[in-house]
C-alpha cells in the first residue's frame, strides 16, 4: 500500500502552492507600492488604500474558495483575495483609476469592488459602508442550503460563503445580524476578521470588550472559533484550510479571526500620526511577506526563485499599469444607464439569470368571482407565485404561523414549509440583506418589513441593493420584492402609521408600487415577482380590508405595468392626483365635479404623460397625499407640471397633504391631520372657481 506523504512539522504544507501565494501577495504588494509611489502623487488614483500586512492571509483565503458555487463578500482592503480569485489586474488597477470597464465604468471607487466569476468563485459586490457586507453573504449562505435542499441541486453541497471583515466592523448592526441569521439557520458561512488594532485611529478595546471578538465570542451558541497569528505563513495556512474545511463539511458557521498588522494608514491620507514610534516599528517587525520569503527559501523554493517570482509579479503590475492607463474614460452620455433593467441581462444575480421566464402576461383584467379585499387578492398572488415558482420565498418577522400581523401571509407556511415561508429574526437590516444575498444567488426573495417606520434599520441594505445594478455597470442585480405595510388604521400613531413614500423613490433602481385596490395589489405584485428589478410592494393598512378597495380576482396572468396610472373619474374642469388610501377619498369629493381623477398606482416610474395631458386639458391641478407636505412627492408632481404645463394652467398647482407632523393616535386628531372628504371637496371648489 502506497502511503500517503507526510511533511516535516515545520515544513510548507505541500497542500498549499505557495509558489502562487508568493507571486500574488508580491502582486498585491507591487500595486500597493505603484499607487502609492506614482499613482496617487499624479494624481491618476483618488481613493487608495493599502493591503500591506493582510495580504498573506487574504489570498491564501483565495486560493481555498475553489467552488463555482462559493462567494465572498469584502471591503475595502479585500484586493489580495481579488487577485487570488483571478481578477484581470488591469481591472483591478483600471478600476482604482476610475477608466472604462473594470469593476464599475468609473461609476464606483475601486476599492468597492465586484467580481462575478463563471469560472471559481464570485466577489459579490462590496458596499461602501463598514459592516454592510455580512447580512448579504447571510443571504448567500442561506441560498446555498435552499438550493440543496429545496431544489436539491447536488452543485451547491459542497458551497461555502465567506464574508471578510476588519475587527472595527464587528461593532457594527450587519455583523451581529448575520451573526445571528447563521447560527440559527447552521448556515455555511465563514466569519473572516482580519484583526489589525484599529478602525482607522479607534483601538479595537472601542469596537469589543478587550479588543478580542473571538474571545468575546467563545460560548456563541452554533459558532466554532478559531484565532491565531495572520502572519506567520504555517500557522496561517493550517488555520485558513481548517476554517475552510470545516464549514465546507460540517455545513455550520465558523470565526476565523487573524491578527495581522495594519503597515500603512487606513488610506492613503492617513498619517498615522496617533500611533507611537513603537508600535509602528512593532507592526513592521510582523510584516508577513519576509516571513513568508524565510519560510519558502531553501524549502520550497531556491534564492533565485523568490527573485524570479517578485520580478514576474512587479512585470505584471507594470503590465497592468499601461493597460489601465490606456482606458478610456467611459463616455458620460452613459453614466445615466443601468439604474433598471433595461434589456440587457446583468451578468450574476436574480432568478433571470439562473434560467426563469415569466409568463406571458395579460394587460386587461378578466374579473370573475367576487369581490375580495386587498389582504385575500395579496395572498392568493403570493400562493399562486410559490405554487408557480420554486425559486420565491416569503419571510419576515411574525409571516409564519401567525400569518402576519395583518394576516396576509395566513396559512401560507403550512402549505409551503418553512424553508419557502419563514421567520426571521427582530432584525430589519437582516431581513433586507439577506434578501439582497439570496437574489445574488438567483433566488426571488420576497422579505417584508411589519411596519413602514420599521424600514428605517435596513436603510443601508436598501439603498445598496437599489443601486447594485448602476454601480456596477450591469454586472450585478438583486431584484426582490419588499413588502412594506404602513399608513393609518383606525387611529394612527408615530411608529405605525407612516406612510413617506418619497423615501424609497429617492433611493434609485428601486420601483415603488402604491395599490390603492386589491385588482391593481394583484397586478403589480404578480408582475414584480416576475420581473427583474427590486420593488418596494407598499400595503396601506387602511385599505387591506376597505369595502371600496374591493375587487373581483382580475384573472391569473393578469400583471399592470408599472407606470401606468388609472382615472377614476373623467372630466375637464379639474385634475386631481392621489394614489393609496386617498384615492377612494378623492373620488368621493370630485363627486357632482367634472374632474378627471388619477391614481397614480406606482410612484416609480409615475405616469407624468397621463397627469400632463389631463392638466393640459383641465388647466388645474390638485395633488392629495397621507404623507406629509414638505418633501413627498407631490412637491415632484408639482414640480413637473409647473415646469412642462405651466402656460396651460389657469390656478396655481395646489397640495393638500398632512401638515409636517408624525401621524397623531388619537382619532379625532387623526381625522384633522389626514385630508378628508370634506377638506378636498373645499379645495376643488376653491380651485375651480379661481
């Protein structure tokens, strides 16, 4: 029997190429060096900062995510591990001096990087803001098992999610979020902190007790930890293979946290002025690369050899360098694309991508049966969509047994299971990203978030999710429905009853629907779950089960596109525009008034054509909205008839809103604050007879 080879104690792992660890950590160090000598002083990179001291560590990580299945997510000091994936240098170098192509157009800094590799494992899009990375990696991890045990894909067994992460951004909401999300759902995903001391000038004692987040960590329930020096090659290596074994195997969360030094400012403004003679020096004494040069020589490799290998690496920097020096700046007649979809099909992520079709649609309603409300016509498209379509999943907090708080998602768990209808932790920021990782791994995610005021946690996952396609040229998307109810019920109050839809349409790539009734709930849910961009699905509480919101099932292919408002009345002395919970209201007052009365249906895209043909005719306009006056969106609405109808207007263009207050609870102060039938009666008539 052939035995296998054992290597000396001390001896490089022959598991290991260190041949091509010790090129990419010289690459890594070359480009460092370029930007920082030439680059940055020529001003030709703007945002720089170095991987010196973190590097070893990144691209061994690399070197271990072999599976086209897996996925990593980093941050701002992540482009060893890039390299090691086998990004182009010229656009990782090309992206850092913003040119053409790249990870972004020049739209993004460099340092914000995407890497969607059909070859080895993806990058998926990193975020700007510390700690964003780790909820959609959750996500990603969570996909994985979906796609193995849901739609038993044998080629996601044995796939991992690795969110990198500096020891600063364990403090942060998305860590403990994702931290959560993995341990309860024993997801495989690797925790990798890259502890270097300081979030800029901050000491890590700051971020967690002690300055030690595996310590801090040790009786985390579902979590195996490991820690250990980032610098020394062997004990790197064994560490990095065992965290990455283990959670490729044991299909569990892991924390592997590496102290390594930080040799240069957090970027390149950073003068490390904050930190003492001596610790600088210490923090040069750890540098890995002479480390990893005394390991390998006489070992692995021969004198010349490591000579050859950092010339080949500083040849291939140059190399890069005149190649991203010769890119274009991308034309800004463009820089305006890639907000939606819009027919070219994004290179990774979204259930388009992964071989869905949707359904031909139908435009027209074909009503039949009776009339339902709001809350059964919402259910029975989220059934019709999960019977239809194994890719979709409904989750929140309270959707499972309970059926939401509002009883929309009633029974759907029993039907479906609870891996397509589930629960969720109290985390808003981990509802959100976890959505954005799971639509990255070609899922259709349909989170909801209990109450509009509740969003306000996620706004960081919602803003990048919106602007995942844009800034990253097309290369990346994460469509996903989020249902958002919110709006007065009876009473109102500062917590549940918000409304301020302007919010989400001020975050681009997001389309934001607004139903006021259960056939156009029906159409624009149904067509959003089979589209390809993220919607905000926004459920008025008032008008969930309001008689007037009442409609007959509009049929089972039937989809509204967004875009397209509806008049509810027809006339020429007034316009009126309204859309949710308003509009049955603005119907009632236009009564015995020749007024054409519009509910808009969908805030973005909003149908300004409709509005301006009908003030043009009209030459009046009102505008009645729950949310409040300064800031919401009739001040758009208004904004654009004033400025492409302005000479067909014979009265000023009017608002009636909520004064800028929060919502009262009280019902009688409720009534005063929201317009009622009453006040719009007033406000027609006065406008009519101007």
């Amino acid at each position: 029997m052939i035995q296998p080879a054992i290597h000396a104690p001390n001896a490089p792992d022959p598991a290991w190429d260190w041949r091509k660890i010790a090129y990419h950590v010289q690459l890594s160090r070359a480009l460092d060096a370029m930007e920082e000598e030439r680059l940055v002083p020529e001003k030709k990179v703007l945002y720089q900062f170095s991987a010196r001291g973190h590097d070893m560590a990144q691209v061994m990580l690399g070197l271990r995510l072999t599976d086209v299945r897996d996925a990593a997510c980093g941050y701002y000091r992540s482009r060893p591990m890039l390299l090691a994936l086998g990004v182009d240098v010229a656009d990782a170098l090309g992206s850092s001096m913003a040119r053409a192509g790249g990870y972004s157009d020049g739209r993004d800094i460099g340092v914000v990087f995407n890497y969607p590799n059909p070859h080895g494992a993806s990058a998926l899009p990193m975020c700007g803001g510390v700690g964003a990375q780790y909820t959609p990696t959750a996500g990603w991890a969570q996909a994985i098992e979906y796609h193995r045990s849901v739609l038993k894909d044998p080629a996601y067994d044995a796939a991992i999610a690795v969110v990198l992460g500096g020891e600063a951004s364990v403090a942060t909401n998305g860590f403990w979020a994702a931290l959560t999300i993995a341990t309860t759902q024993k997801l495989p995903m690797l925790f990798f902190i890259e502890d270097n001391g300081y979030g800029i000038s901050v000491p890590s004692s700051y971020q967690t007790p002690g300055g030690d987040i595996a310590a801090n960590l040790a009786s985390f329930g579902g979590l195996t930890i490991l820690t250990g020096d980032g610098t020394d090659p062997a004990e790197a290596a064994r560490l990095i293979g065992q965290a990455t074994d283990h959670v490729r195997t044991q299909r569990t969360p892991m924390l592997l946290r590496l102290k390594v030094p930080r040799l240069q400012g957090h970027s390149f403004q950073d003068t490390q002025a904050y930190k003492s003679d001596e610790t600088v020096a210490a923090e040069w004494a750890r540098d890995p690369l002479p480390r990893l040069k005394d390991y390998l020589v006489g070992a692995v490799l021969e004198p010349g050899e490591w000579d050859a290998i950092e010339a080949d690496a500083q040849a291939a920097a140059e190399a890069a360098r005149e190649a991203a020096e010769a890119r274009p700046v991308a034309d800004p007649d463009t820089v305006t694309r890639h907000v939606f979809f819009d027919g070219d099909m994004q290179v990774e992520g979204g259930q388009w991508t992964h071989g869905y079709a949707p359904p031909d649609p139908v435009a027209e309603p074909a009503p039949e049966g009776q009339r339902i409300n709001m809350v059964t016509a919402i259910r029975r498209t989220l059934d019709q969509e999960l019977e239809a379509n194994p890719r979709l999943v409904l989750f929140g907090e309270d959707i499972g047994p309970k059926g939401g708080v509002h009883a929309v998602t009633l029974g759907l768990q029993e039907k479906y299971g609870h891996d397509r209808v589930f629960d969720t932790s109290l985390s808003e920021e981990g509802i959100v990203g976890r959505a954005v990782g799971m639509a990255l791994a070609g899922l259709m995610p349909v989170p909801e978030i209990q109450f509009r005021k509740y969003a306000e946690p996620a706004t960081e996952q919602i803003n990048d999710c919106g602007t995942m396609r844009w800034r990253t040229n097309n290369r990346f998307a994460a469509p996903m429905v989020l249902r958002v109810p919110g709006g007065f019920f009876k009473c109102g109050d500062p917590w549940h009853s918000q409304t301020n839809e302007v919010a989400f349409v001020h975050q681009p790539g997001w389309k934001v629907a607004v139903p006021s009734n259960a056939e156009d709930a029906v159409g624009l849910l149904r067509g959003a779950m089979r589209g390809n961009d993220p919607v905000i699905f926004f459920e008025h509480r008032a008008m969930l089960d309001d008689a007037w919101a009442r409609r007959p099932w509009p049929g089972d292919a039937y989809v509204l596109e967004f875009g397209k408002g509806r008049k509810l009345a027809e006339g020429d002395a007034i316009t009126i525009v309204t859309w949710g919970a308003m509009a049955p209201r603005c119907q009632e007052a236009a009564q015995g008034v020749s007024a054409d009365v519009i509910d808009l249906r969908t805030l973005m895209p909003w149908d300004s054509e409709m509005v301006l043909e009908s003030v043009r005719r009209t030459r009046r306009c009102l505008i009645v909205h729950e949310d409040l006056k300064t800031a919401g969106f009739g001040a758009e609405i208004a904004a654009v008839v004033a400025d492409e109808a302005f000479l067909d207007l014979d009265a000023p263009v009017a608002r009636l809103t909520m004064p800028d207050i929060p919502s009262p609870h009280n019902p009688v102060l409720l009534d005063w604050a929201v317009p009622s039938v009453a006040r719009i009666r007033a406000r027609i008539d006065e406008l009519v007879a101007f």
